[in-house]
C-alpha cells in the first residue's frame, strides 16, 4: 500500500502542470525588476549599504508573498470540493482524513512553494555586495519558510469551514490581518495609552514581546541583524526563534484541527424548525419582509431582468456602508486621541491610498462573481436562449455594480476633495499647485482605475475557471502592473543620470510633477488598453465563450504547436 497515495498523485500532476514552472519563472523576473530598481535607486551608495539596503527590500516582497500566497492557494481547494459534492465521494474509498488534508495541501501549495524558491536566490546577492551576514540571510529564509505554511495550513481551514470561495478567501485574509498588523498596533496603542500606575505598564512599555510573539510579523521584523543583536544584547531569553516555534506550532494546529474537522462537515445537514426561523430573521433582517422582497423584485426587473439577478442580495450594498462606517469610525478615534499628529499631508494621502486600494479590490472580486458562477451552472446559458441580449446582461451587470459601489465611490471621491482642501492649509504656497494636481491625479486615476477593473474582471471570470483568481488577476494587471511599469522607468532615470551623466528630468519642470505626470499617464495607458480590449470581448466574444465547457486551457506552447500544425 502507498504511503498517503494522494499526495504521491498529487505531486506527479503537479510536475506536468505549466503553471508550477511558469510561476517560479515570473516571480524570479519580480524579484529581478524590484531588485534593478532598488540597485538603481541606491547607485550613490556604498557597495555596502546598497547590498544592505537591496536586501531590505526584496526580504520584504518575501515576506509579503509568504503571507498571502499560501492563503490564496489553499482557501477554495476544500471549499470546491464541498460546492460540487464531490467531497464525500473522497471518504466512501478506503481513505483517511489526513490522506485528504495533507493531499489537498500538496496539490495546492506545490505552486507557492516554487513561487518561494524563486525568491531566495535572488535574495542571496546582496550576500556578494557585503553589508548581509549569512546568518541575517538564512534567518530570512527560515521567516518566510515558517510564514508560508502558517498560511497554507490557515487557508486550509478556512477552507474547511467554508463553502462559499470568496468567504473561504476573505477570512483567510482577514485573520492575517488581524494577527499580523491590527493586533500589534492594539498593542502599541495600549502600551501608549496605558497610566504609569497600571500593573501592566513595565510589560507593555519594557518587555512588550511576550505579547507580540504570535505575531508573524514579530519574527520578520527581529530577523533583521541589527533588531536580532539588539533584542539579544543583554538578555536571557531569544524570543525570536520562540516566535518562529509558536507561529509554527499554530500552523500544526490549524493542520490537525482540519483533519478532525473535515470528516464531521461534508455531509449536508437536515434544517430543524429552529435553524429554519433563525434564517427567516436573517433574511427579513437583511433583505426586508416578503412585500418589501416583492417590491424590490418588480422594480428591478422593469429596470433589467438580470439587475434583479445580480442584485438580489439586497445586503451586499448595505455591507459596502457598514465598512465606510467602521472606516470612518476608525478615522474619527485616530483624530480625537491625536489631532494634531492626525491633520497633516501625510495621513491624508494615506488613507485615500488605502480606501483606494480597498475599493478596488472589492469592486474587481465582486465583478468577477455573477457572470463567473452563472457560466459553471449553466444558467448564463439559459438567459442566452431568453429574448435577452449580451447588450442587456452587459447593463445588468453595470447597474448591479453601480447600485452597490456608486454612492460609496462618490462619497470616497468627495472625501478627498475634503483632503485636498485640509492639505492646502498644511503645504507652503510654493507645494500647493502639487498638492492639488496629485489629488486630482490620484481620484482620476481611482475612477479610471474602477471601471477597468470591472470590464477586465467580467471578461476574465466569464473565460476563466474561478472566480477568485479571474479578480485577482484584474488587480494585478491595472493595479500592481503600473506600478512596477513606473519603478522600472525610475531606474531607468536614475541610471542614465548617475552612470551616464544624462539627466532626463526637464530643467523647467519640477521632479515631483514629471514623476507625476510619468505615473499618471501610465496609468491611463494601461486602463485603456486593458478596458478597450475586455469591452471588444465582451461585445463581440461573449456569445461564444459563455457556451463552451469549462476546462482547463492548454499551455502557451501547446496552443502555438496547435496553430501551427492547422497552419
């Protein structure tokens, strides 16, 4: 008999599947592009601290995809298996809960874990500039090893508990968040807050660690040479490599609680009377009575029949308010507890970029669902034979998407027109025309940024296999894209003006401007394109993809050897 025969079948396929090669490939050449940059931007440096400095910045695009790639990989692979009731036939064979779960794991982490490798040699030069102990190096290597399976395994659970794909995602997310950035900065803000009478004062201000050792970020931080010498200067304990074992320890407790829990959720339950009333309140409580149902359904459909398709779940846009609120919450304590350090340039810029960021992220997941789902259900087909037209579905999607993100875009846009105005009282008269064209620059860019999305995540998942990963794929293309378009033209400048002597800067026009127009303009570029060709798809494509079968693509290179041997 094989030991755990589906992760042997697992790897096997794995190892014949394109995408395990090509993304070891792609995140090398990141690494590659953001090192360039680093390396370009630091060229007035000594050989030292540029290497010291390089390695900062790849060690943290390390770190960031050790977090988050895992949870991504592993959050629908039981969560799929459970939509299309395939799960259970897996337990009527001879196999054990943990043949499944670590089967599952293999099969989805597989591709991370290449992902990772990539990184790490890339990360090993700064090592031949100097400035990088080894030991610095093999304490990064061993955070990010450690981070990724607390994220594989925390997305496996997620998994497990979840049916739905976007809930099995965005509470993977979450809990990360929570354990990563909002729980030491509850920390941080209790130590401050704290009286010098409190019991606990000395722990929180002197020796805060032993609250913040279950934080990931914890050993990301201290695996830095100069924060591990001075933690261990003087002390009798190293909390950094017990940081490393406790986040460890949760990743094998998140492993050991999905095999005891999977084997118990994926029969379907009968509803007893109670859980029934429970979901009758539910409903009425967040989509109204039956009248009020009735009303919002005849109003719709008079509108566009598949408005009302995309838009039954009456919650969904009163969810995007609760957010604002608790956003603005948030922003209201910051200002009462520290106003003078809460008015200034900078807070304002970081937090447009952040409800920017949020907004887009949302509005690409949820404009990737509807037509997505209606496609593997075969229901999209089904309106295809209906006297409604791609140009109507088209509109119903666009009114769903407007009714629920609209005013809460609107009211983003006119809270930065807010920021504009403060920040004119902060900057001197001589920054003010550049505070005012990066304001409009950047609410530009937001709604341009927007409605691309919403056309590329549409054309995407109707083509795609997951939804998820057609909405992920849109933020990448219009949101990160740009951005890595932009450091490689800055690098480019900064190497013809300190290698070559050539300044490529305008004499006449100030530097903050042309890097702004620089961005600004690549932005609008990359919108266009990409939103021209997913509205020339979905017009003229939508017809015939919506009724092919779902399957798997071929490769780049089968595609071209297919077109070739027609040709």
């Amino acid at each position: 008999m094989t030991l755990l025969p589906i992760v042997a079948r697992e790897l096997r396929v794995a190892s014949r599947r394109a995408a395990t090669y090509w993304t070891r490939f792609t995140f090398a050449l990141l690494a590659i592009i953001v090192g360039s940059f680093a390396w370009a931007m630091l060229l007035h440096q000594s050989p030292r601290e540029t290497g010291y400095r390089l390695f900062i910045w790849l060690a943290v695009l390390a770190y960031l995809y050790s977090l988050i790639s895992g949870a991504l990989a592993t959050a629908d692979c039981v969560s799929e298996e459970k939509r299309e009731g395939t799960l259970g036939l897996l337990f009527l064979t001879d196999l054990r809960s943990y043949d499944i779960v670590l089967g599952k794991l293999a099969a989805s982490s597989i591709t991370a874990i290449y992902g990772l490798l990539a990184l790490f040699p890339i990360l090993g030069i700064p090592l031949l500039l100097g400035g990088v102990a080894p030991a610095e190096f093999w304490r990064v290597v061993l955070v990010c090893l450690n981070n990724l399976f607390f994220s594989l395994t925390l997305g496996l659970i997620c998994s497990t508990l979840c049916k739905d794909e976007r809930k099995s995602i965005g509470l993977a997310i979450l809990i990360i968040l929570l354990i990563t950035a909002a729980w030491p900065g509850l920390v941080a803000w209790i130590a401050v807050s704290i009286q010098s009478s409190h019991p606990l004062y000395n722990l929180l201000r002197n020796h805060p660690e032993g609250l913040l050792v279950p934080t990931p970020g914890f050993a990301c931080f201290f695996a830095f040479d100069d924060a591990y010498k001075s933690m261990t200067r003087g002390a009798t304990f190293n909390w950094f490599y017990l940081s490393l074992g406790v986040v460890n320890a949760m990743g094998w407790v998140s492993l050991i609680l999905t095999t005891i829990i999977l084997p118990r959720i994926w029969h379907d339950k009968a509803a007893t009377a109670a859980t029934l009333r429970r979901r009758e309140k539910v409903r009425v409580w967040t989509a109204g009575t039956s009248d009020v149902r009735d009303a919002f359904r005849r109003h719709l459909l008079e509108i566009n029949p598949f408005y009302w398709l995309a838009s039954r779940d009456r919650f969904k846009g009163t969810l995007v308010w609760l957010w604002v609120g608790a956003a603005a919450l948030v922003w209201a304590l910051g200002l009462a507890n520290a106003r003078r350090d809460w008015l200034e340039v900078g807070v304002y810029v970081m937090t447009a970029l952040l409800a920017h960021s949020f907004f887009k992220c949302w509005v690409a997941m949820e404009a990737s669902k509807q037509l997505g789902a209606d496609r593997r259900s075969g229901a999209l087909e089904l309106l295809l034979s209906t006297p409604l037209s791609v140009p109507d579905i088209l509109r119903g999607q666009w009114l769903a998407l407007l009714r629920q993100f609209g005013p809460a875009v609107a009211l983003v846009c006119a809270v930065d027109l807010v920021f504009l105005g403060l920040g004119l009282k902060e900057t001197g008269s001589n920054d003010r025309g550049s505070w005012i064209l990066t304001c409009l620059a950047g609410i530009g860019v937001f709604v341009l940024d927007l409605i691309t999305l919403a056309l590329l995540s549409m054309w995407l998942s109707l083509r795609g296999r997951k939804t998820s990963q057609a909405g992920l794929s849109a933020i990448v293309r219009v949101c990160v894209v740009p951005w890595f378009l932009f450091g490689a033209f800055c690098a480019f400048v900064a190497v013809l003006d300190e290698v070559f002597g050539y300044s490529a800067l305008p004499s006449d026009y100030r530097e903050g401007q042309w890097l702004l127009t620089v961005w600004v303009g690549i932005s609008a570029v990359n919108d266009f394109l990409l939103g021209a060709s997913a509205l020339r798809n979905l017009r003229t494509r939508f017809r015939s993809v919506a009724m092919e079968r779902v399957e798997t693509r071929a490769g780049i290179w089968q595609r071209l050897l297919a077109r070739k041997r027609v040709e």
